[in-house]
C-alpha cells in the first residue's frame, strides 16, 4: 500500500530499527514513524507516530543517510555532520555520556 505522506515525493532510502521506520526523500526531507519509546524516532518525546512524520530538526538540512538501532537511530547530513538520538545507554549515541536524547543531537567527534 502507498504511504499517503509520500505522495509527490520519490523516497530514495529507508532504513527499519526496533518498531520503528525512517526514510529519507530526494529533496533531503526525512521522516520516522512507528514506536517511539526512549526518543528514538526524534520528535522531542516518546509518542509513537502510526503515519511518517517528518523530522523537524533537520528543517533546512538534506539528509543523506540514515540507520535504525534498537532504541536509537543515527543520520548523516550532506555537509557531513554525524546526528544521533534515542536511547543513549552504554554511550551508543557517541555523545561522551549514557544520555538519552528525544531530538537529533550532532555528535561533536565527526
């Protein structure tokens, strides 16, 4: 079935995670969808999203890669900069500390 947020758009790459979806369109828009538990799909909350919702962090931003973890997910922007959010147990986010972060934070060693 078509994904009614993608309409008119062409998406050009995807990735799946624990419960949760992202995708990346040509223009750079990116959106998550499904469970949002620990922040995982960076809205700034743990709200599960059912439809895609864009990442409104990334507002102005092209986004050119993107990877779903178990509770966190992690992107790369086309100026390069290294983006990571979700669950930060055991230091997976790269942030120098065990924080969880709802919204994408850029990590600083990139």
């Amino acid at each position: 079935k078509k994904i009614e947020a993608f309409a008119g758009r062409r998406v050009v790459a995807v990735s799946g995670g624990e419960y949760h979806s992202l995708a990346i369109a040509a223009d750079g828009a990116f959106w998550s969808w499904g469970d949002g538990l620990r922040g995982k799909l960076g809205h700034g909350d743990q709200q599960s999203q059912p439809l895609p919702k864009k990442i409104e962090a990334f507002a102005g931003r092209r986004v050119v890669a993107v990877s779903g973890g178990e509770y966190h997910s992690l992107a790369i922007a086309a100026d390069g900069a290294f983006w990571s959010w979700g669950d930060g147990l055991r230091g997976k986010l790269g942030h120098g500390d065990q924080q969880s972060q709802p919204l994408p934070k850029k990590i600083e060693a990139f």
